[in-house]
C-alpha cells in the first residue's frame, strides 16, 4: 500500500546567477512498513528532500502526497495538524522541549491536539524505549541517547503514517547509535512504521529496505547489487 | 593586544540586533531618569514660586521698633527686609470687606506686591487694589478713584486709588481682598508705633542658627519669630517635619524611578547574558578566567551605558519641555520661568545621566556573576540547559490540568523565577503608585472644590427671606448664564443624641478640647451654633448622587420618612463623623431621618460661616418645616460667557435691593481648577513615567525571552503546534506576568490607600475607606494594555521564524 508519494518534486533558492537547484524534479513513492535510508554527501539536498516530505518546507514545484492527502494544497494551520497527527520527526539534535519532562515530551503531539494520551500505549513506548525510570526528568537530566531516543518515542506517539529521521544517531557515540538504530527498526516492525532516514552511517544504510542517493539535487534508488559498493 | 573591553566592544559591533536593545533599554532609562529629575526641579521651581507668591520673606519679627528693625536690617546674613503691619478688616460695600495690610517699599517687595498702573501709595490717604479685587468692588474702578470704607474702629474712610496691583492668584482663588495702605496709615488705624520686620535670609544661612542668633543676641523672643515655612522648605532649608515629608516624597519618587530602572536594565542584560552562554563556555573552555568574563560583562555595561547616554540625554529634554510647555498653557503665573525657549536643567541632566550610568553598571553585576559561572562544558555540548536543577522533581500535572500551551508557559516562567519576579514587580510598581497616591489628590482637590458647589456666581438674601420670583426668572435670562439653581435655606436649631456617636467623637467633644460640646438634660447634643437646612428640587437631589458617602438619595424616601441628606462637615474634623443612615436629628421638635451622607459641601457655609450641621432635602419636606422662598440662587456660566459681563448685569438687577449679596466665583474656580491640574500632571506625570518603565521591561522582556528560543519554537511548530497555538502560548506567558503584577500591586497598594485615605481622609471629615473599585479596574486596564501591547513585537518574530532553519544543527 502506498504510503508517501512525490510528483515533480523540486526546490530552487535564489535567482539568476545565485541560483540553486537545493532538488530538481523528484518523483518517488514510498510503501507502507518500509525502510528507506538516503545517503548523499553534504550539501546534497538530503535534508531538503526530508523536510520537503514531511510539510516543514515549500516546494518550489510540486506535490507530496502522505496517505493520499496532498500536502501543499491545505492551508498552514491544518498542515501543523496533519503534521502532528501524521508524521513524525526525529532531528539530529533532539530538540526536545527543556521545560517539559520525558512523559510530556514524548505526547507532545497528541498534547497539541488537546487531547488525551493513550496511556498504554504510551508506558508500552517508555518502557520499549527503557525510558520508564526517567518519565519525570527534564532533558538536561538526560543523556545525549537517552534524549534521542525521547525524540523517538515524540515521533511515535501518535502512531504517524511515517517516520521522517534526519541523521538520528549524527550527535552520539557507537553504543547510542546501536541502540537507537536497534529501536528504529523495532518499532517500525512493531508497530508496522514506515520509516525514511537520512544518514551518513553505512550500517543504517544497508539495513535499510530501500536507499536512495542524492547527490547534486538529483534522487536515484541505488540497486541491491550497487550496495556493497557504497 | 585585545583585552576584555576589546572583546565586549567586537561582540556589541557584531550582534547589533542584541546591542540596539540593550542601549534602547538604556536610553529609555536615562531618558526617565533626566526627566523625573527635570520634572522635580521644575516642581521645586513652581512650589519656591507658589509659595512666594503672596510673601518673599523668609522670617518676620513683630511688633519691633523702628530701631530694632533698622538694627535687623543691617545684619549681614540678611539679603533684603521691609516692614508691614496688618491693620484690621475694613468692611466696604455692606456685602464686601477687605483686609487692609501697610507696608513701606521695602515691605511691598517682600510682600510680592507689584505695581501695574500707578504707584504704591505715598500718604495716608492712598490705598492701592489688586486688579481683580478692584473689579469686584467696582467694574470701572481706576487710579484716581475713590473708595469709602468702615475701618475697625467704625470709623468711615476715604481713599484714593494710587495704584493697581498685579493679582495674587491665592487671594483671588479665596476671594480675599487686600488693600495696601501706607505704614503710617497702618500704625494709625491700630494705634501702635511697632510694626512687623520682614526678613529675607541669604542662601547658605542655616536658618535655625539665624533664628537662634536673634534670639540670643538681639534679645528677641522666640514667640514673636514667624518663619515661611512653605517657602523655606520649596528650597529646601527648612528643618520643619513638614518639609522633611517633601523632602522624603521627592526622594522617595527619584529612588523609585531610578529602581524601576535597574530592574528594567538587570532583566535585559540577564537576558543577554542567558543567550550567550555558549559564547561565554567557549571563552572559558579557551582560558578566560571567571573574573575576565564578569569584566566583558560590566565592560558591555559601561559602553552601552555610555552609547546611551546622549540620547537618553535628549530625550530627557524634550519630555521636559513637553511637559513644561503644557505646564505653561495650564497655569502661566507659576511657569513664567520656562520662557518658551529649550529648558534645560543642567544639574538634572547631570544626575539624570551619572545615576543612569552608575544605575547600567549595577544592574549588570548579576548578570556578570551569573556570566562568570558558566563553566566550559556549557560550549562543548548542544544540550539545552533549563536551569539549575539538582534533583527529580514531581513534574508533569500542569499539562494534565491545562492546556499545552498554557503548561508551557507557566513551566518556562517558573524556571527563570528570578526574572519574572522581577520584570512583574517593575509593572506592579505603577499600580502601587497609583493606588498610594489617589487619596493625596483626592484630598487636596476635596480641598479646592470647596468653591464649586456655589457656582460661578451666586446671589444671597443677607436675612434669609426669599429672592423675589421675577428676579430669579430675570437672572435666569440673562445671556452667558447657562443654569440656575435656586435653594430654599433655612437657619434651624438641629440635635441629635449623644449616644449616637462613636467613642472617639466623644473623646474630642468633652470638656476642655476645642469641639467641645454638652448633651442636654434629655441626652441630646447641644449644638453651639445654628444649623442649615437646604430644600432643592428632585433632579437637583438626584444630581447629588455621585458625592454620596453612605446611604441612598431617593426624593420619594425623603419625602415619605422626613428625611435629609447630611453634608459632612470638613471645618471641623470631629463633628457630625459619627452620624450614619438610620438615625435621627431633631429640628426644633420634628424628627429628621438621616438618609444619606454626602462629601463636604461649600454650600452649607453660603449664609453663615459657623454652621453645625448642613443638610439637604426635598422641597416637600423643607416646606413643612420652614416657608421660606429660595433665598439663594446659584448659577453655572456658560462656556464662552464674559463672566465680567455677567457680573455687571446681576449686580445691575439688584442694584435697588441692599438685601440682596451678588458673588462673583468665576476667576477664583478658574484658578482652583487650574490648580488641580497642575497637580493632577505632577502626580500622575510621576505615575506614568513609572508604569511606562514597568511597562517596556515586560515588552523588552517578552521580545527577547522569544528571540532565545527560536529553535524551541520551531520545533514546536514542526511538532504540529499552529501559529494559533504559539500565539496562545506567547499570550498566556505575558498574561502570567500581567496576574503577578496585578497581584503584587494590589497586595501591597490597597492597603497602603487604606492607611493614607484614613490618614488624609477619614481624619479630616470623616469619610470612611471603601474599597476603591475604579483604581483597581484601572489598574487591571492598564495590565492588561501593557500585556497585549508586549506580545505584539515577539509575534511578529515568530511570523518569520523558518522551521527548518530552526530544527537543523548549527
């Protein structure tokens, strides 16, 4: 089932002479439950593409469609609530909350929408996250992976359509980034995500069902066959 | 090599956006700052010149010698003298007196008397007038005119106008008439060969010392010594406790304003250090030692400080000027000083900008403590630190009790505690004002309103009979009048039973205090004077409503249970206080019931000076108990009306009747009124300039807590949280800093205008505290003002805020 959808996706900063194609014409689907890992190198358009997918930004041309709802044709305040109903975010740096604590941080979505949380579903998400110890610390109590992965939970409180993560494990140590690797994958078998990374880390990569490569704006799928050669 | 002040000033020169704001805050607080210390100069100014208006001199010893006096004259430490003696009250027209003062030249100057036709007089049988009292007495009287007058030994006498005196605006407010004779003249009419010596004492003389010096050396008595109190303590040389309570308030208003100040400026600089505390960890993890950074820190303080100071400086001016420009329109007598032209007070601009610097760099030791303890880690990591925390805390209720965005606010508040404290007590501090100061101007317009109650002009029977009903018909025709009040007025015999009164009338109406009054054989109080009933119609009645102190006044109440509506007495402070709603005075043999109580009234004095009690009542109720006609009718003016004119014209329809007492009150309401507003402007001038700084520490305050936490709020917004919703988080941030303010204020404002309206107030006539309701909704207007006012510019940033921008790593 298709889940995400690009039609002609592009975005070009500047004109003239200062004129930058961040991403040319992009068409790509994504299925529901998938993995998808883009690879580029800096200054390619991977964090263009991400934020493009998940409603941040502004296409210069375009659409993306997430569960058959195209995204540029609402209007900015339904945009922001489809956004936290139906995508979630985990950033490279965490940005969380710092007044709130890990329980509030991680319903922060369905907070937004003034409504109650799911409670179980939400202790099976701390507990999952081995978080059920620090459910009233604040972000400064926590550890750099601890905090990322309140960032994980936030993304999957509201059991989004898809999980957008851009460069999840970039601000920790090898031990985090196994174990946030580890939950990534989990959840997305748990509780049947669908999941688009960007990541400069070769393990995500090929533990990815799909990998895309951008480089110089242009998206391509990299084969199964090109894999190993990076 | 670059030190510390190198790097504060490249890192001002590098955040201009920060730098503006920071010297904005302190330009605005020099600015106030110049300003109230202007505004209390031109206020020291206007009290040195209200208070000399009438007298210059600074002490008199009476009844001296003309040896004594020429002795007192050559004393070193005296500037100028004069000699006056008062020579009694002479009566004029029947309806009009007029004191009579004698003075030689010298005595004139410091009798402020200035000539402006004609001459002072130079024999005893010239006499010279103010302007306006020479109109009263007669529109066209001249120089070279003559008027006969009773002296106090009812003798007759005539003399001749030398000269026209410029007004004194003190004797026209009180319609008091001075004539100004010679001082031979004087001596005659009071049969003495002493007089009074007028001395002006030289500044730099203790005037304590010169007292004691006369004393002591040329053997006068201390009771003979009088001082100008009001004078000497307007220019500050007076050790008297009242002039110790000016000098207290003006020191008071400065310190508060320059508080206000350092509050405004501790909050922006706190602010600025907590954005930087990254830059501040990067220069320690580098070597700068802690005291090296507080130094940056005072450093930034000093060259925003000095950046600010000549603008600050300006703006100080230009506020002055304003307000002296008004000041000017409203009363030009008093404010003859400010010529027009820029005023400048250098020696309150020098204060103004000296403590506006010294008030910088004390507001910026916090911050630079706080700045020097940041420890070199804070640069190495991306974690958001949000405060001190040291231990788990039970966190997490609020957002189950209140909205998000709601929960958010109040949590990030109650982590900066310091800083809402502080910048919610610089707003509360205008609503303490306001609230401190309303029974001060309340009384002192209760004060100077006495004349309003009898109009513009008014027109008396001198035996209480009734004004002929063609008269008041006539008067009411006459062009430039706008309404007539015509009042039925009866002289009654009034009581009313000592146990009625609380224990502290009692107290200070027994035997031997100055109020003293004896209950009669049947218990009630035996009054020392007569009583005024006043009958006027119900609309009349009705218009009463808005002095109502206690009760309710209701023509058809009063005329079904005899009722009156008492007016308080403010002569004197003990008398009638205690009486309330419910009870009874009894006028000759009927029983009146006391209705209601209202402020005090000039109108009960209009017949006789020495009432008991004055009361009001229906005409229904009046006429059963006395059939007199209106025997007063009082009338306002319309707008553009000639009051002189007017004047002419009633003095001209009862010219035939000597019964009938024409008033002219029209200049001397002119003057009260202006009065009021001068300090009307003076107080809330004060008040303002308070609540404005309190005001632009809570924008300042919103502006840059919001500009800290762009990457916050953009993830918020890429978490789903619409503009709508960070609009409403933005609101309920400010509003929490409206509720303290408003809490403080009015917990600590309503008792202090409790304590200064039964200090000023109750005390004098009784009047007890209420609740004051219209301060409070003020207050909440003017909170609510300054909170929507201050989310408007962090909104606006908000607006351009790019959440991509925001959520990727710097």
């Amino acid at each position: 089932m298709q889940i995400l959808a690009t039609h002609d996706l592009s975005k070009v900063y500047g004109k003239g002479e200062t004129k930058v194609e961040a991403l040319k014409p992009t068409n790509l689907t994504v299925n529901k439950g998938e993995f998808i890992s883009i690879i580029g190198p800096s200054g390619s358009g991977k964090s263009t593409l991400l934020h493009l997918l998940g409603g941040l930004d502004y296409p210069t041309s375009g659409s993306v469609t997430i569960d058959g709802t195209d995204l540029f044709s609402m209007k900015e305040k339904n945009l922001s609530i489809f956004r936290r109903r139906k995508i979630g975010f985990v950033f490279q740096a965490y940005n969380l909350v710092p007044v709130l604590t890990v329980e509030e941080n991680i319903t922060l979505p369905i907070l937004l929408d003034h409504a109650t949380p799911d409670m179980q579903y939400i202790n099976e998400l701390i507990n999952t996250l081995g978080l059920d110890n620090r459910r009233k610390h604040l972000p400064s109590q926590l550890s750099g992976g601890q905090q990322q992965r309140v960032a994980i939970g936030r993304a999957l409180a509201t059991k989004p359509s898809i999980i957008l993560a851009d460069e999840p494990t970039g601000n920790l140590d090898s031990k985090s980034s196994k174990e946030v690797l580890s939950l990534l994958h989990m959840s997305v078998q748990r509780f049947n995500q669908t999941l688009i990374v960007i990541t400069h880390n070769p393990e995500i990569a090929e533990g990815a069902d799909r990998i895309l490569r951008i480089e110089d704006g242009v998206v391509t799928e990299v084969k199964a066959g090109e894999r190993h050669d990076g | 090599m670059m030190d510390e002040r190198g790097i504060a000033l490249r890192y001002l020169k590098a955040q201009k956006k920060r730098s503006i704001l920071l010297a904005f805050g302190v330009t605005l607080a020099i600015a106030l700052i110049c300003a109230v210390f202007s505004m209390l100069n031109a206020m020291q100014m206007y009290t040195v010149i209200e208070a000399s208006e009438n007298v210059i001199w600074h002490i008199v010893v009476k009844k001296t010698s003309s040896e004594q006096a020429g002795q007192l004259a050559k004393r070193i430490d005296v500037a100028a003298s004069g000699r006056s003696l008062e020579a009694g009250t002479a009566i004029i027209n029947e309806d009009l007196s007029m004191g009579l003062t004698g003075c030689d030249a010298d005595g004139a100057n410091q009798l402020n008397l200035h000539i402006k036709n004609g001459k002072l007089p130079q024999s005893d049988n010239e006499i010279a007038l103010e302007e306006w009292a020479a109109r009263k007495i007669n529109s066209k009287l001249a120089v070279g005119d003559t008027i006969t007058v009773t002296l106090m030994d009812k003798t007759s006498k005539t003399y001749r106008i030398s000269g026209i005196l410029k007004d004194h605006n003190k004797n026209k407010s009180s319609n008091y008439i001075a004539g100004t004779i010679t001082l031979n003249e004087a001596k005659r009419i009071m049969k003495t060969d002493k007089s009074d010596t007028l001395l002006q004492v030289k500044s730099g003389v203790d005037i304590e010392d010169f007292v004691n010096s006369l004393v002591k050396d040329q053997k006068i008595s201390k009771d003979s010594i009088l001082q100008h109190t009001t004078l000497l303590a307007a220019e500050g040389r007076s050790k008297n406790d009242s002039a110790k309570q000016i000098y207290i308030i003006g020191g008071f208003l400065a310190l508060l304003v320059v508080f206000a100040a350092i509050i405004m400026i501790y909050n922006v600089f706190n602010i600025s250090v907590a954005q930087r505390v990254r830059q501040f960890g990067m220069l320690r993890a580098l070597g700068a030692t802690p005291k090296q950074i507080r130094t940056l820190v005072k450093s930034e303080a000093v060259f925003v400080s000095l950046f600010g100071v000549l603008p600050g400086i300006l703006c100080g001016i230009i506020a002055t000027n304003v307000l002296l420009l008004f000041l000017r329109t409203i009363m030009p007598e008093y404010f003859s000083f400010y010529s027009g032209s820029i005023y400048i007070s250098w020696i309150s601009l020098v204060i103004g900008a000296v403590v506006g610097i010294l008030a910088t760099f004390i507001s910026s030791l916090l911050p630079a403590r706080k700045a020097g303890k940041i420890s070199p880690i804070e640069a190495m990591t991306s974690v958001v630190r949000s405060g001190n925390i040291k231990k788990k805390t039970a966190w997490g209720i609020l957002t189950k009790i209140l909205p998000i965005e709601a929960a958010v606010s109040q949590r990030r508040l109650m982590f900066r505690k310091r800083s809402f404290i502080v910048t919610a007590l610089s707003l509360s501090f205008g609503i303490l004002l306001i609230l401190s100061f309303s029974p001060l101007t309340e009384l002192f317009k209760m004060g100077t309103s006495h004349n309003y109650d009898l109009g513009d002009m008014y027109i008396i029977t001198a035996d209480g009979s009734g004004i002929p009903d063609g008269l008041i018909d006539s008067i009411g025709k006459i062009d430039g009048v706008d309404r007539i009040y015509p009042k039925r007025m009866a002289s009654v015999d009034a009581t009313f039973e000592y146990k009625l009164l609380g224990d502290d009338y009692k107290d200070s109406i027994k035997d031997g205090s100055p109020f003293s009054l004896k209950a009669d054989s049947n218990g009630f109080v035996k009054p020392p004077s007569k009583s005024t009933l006043i009958g006027i119609s119900d609309s009349d009645l009705n218009n009463l409503k808005s002095k109502l102190v206690f009760g309710r006044i209701d023509p058809n109440q009063l005329n079904n249970e005899n009722g009156v509506i008492l007016i308080l007495n403010m002569s004197t402070s003990a008398c009638n206080s205690d009486l309330r709603p419910g009870q009874f005075i009894k006028v000759g043999p009927r029983k009146l019931k006391i209705c209601g109580i209202v402020k005090p009234d000039a109108l009960m004095y209009a017949a006789n000076d020495k009432v008991f009690l004055g009361m009001y009542t229906t005409e229904k109720v009046f006429n059963s108990i006395n059939s007199n006609k209106p025997s007063l009718v009082t009338l306002n003016l319309k707008r553009d009306a000639d009051s002189d004119i007017v004047f002419s014209k009633l003095k001209e329809l009862t010219k035939g009747n000597k019964n009938l007492k024409v008033y002219n009150q029209a200049e001397g309401q002119d003057v009260s009124k202006r009065i009021v507003l001068v300090v009307d402007v003076f107080v809330y001038g004060f008040i303002t300039i308070i609540a404005l700084i309190g005001i632009l520490n809570i924008i300042n305050t919103m502006s840059t807590s919001i500009i800290t936490r762009t990457r916050e709020i953009g993830l918020l917004r890429a978490s789903g949280m619409t503009m709508g919703q960070v609009t409403a988080m933005v609101a309920c941030e400010s509003a929490l800093y409206g509720i303290l303010a408003l809490i403080i204020g009015l917990a600590a404002g309503i008792p202090l205008h409790r304590q200064f309206f039964i200090l000023l107030i109750k005390r004098n006539c009784g009047i007890p505290w209420s609740m004051p309701w219209y301060l409070v909704i003020i207050s909440s207007i003017i909170t609510v003002t300054a909170v929507m006012i201050s989310i408007i510019s962090p909104l606006s940033h908000i607006k351009k805020i790019e959440i991509t921008q925001a959520v990727t790593v710097d």
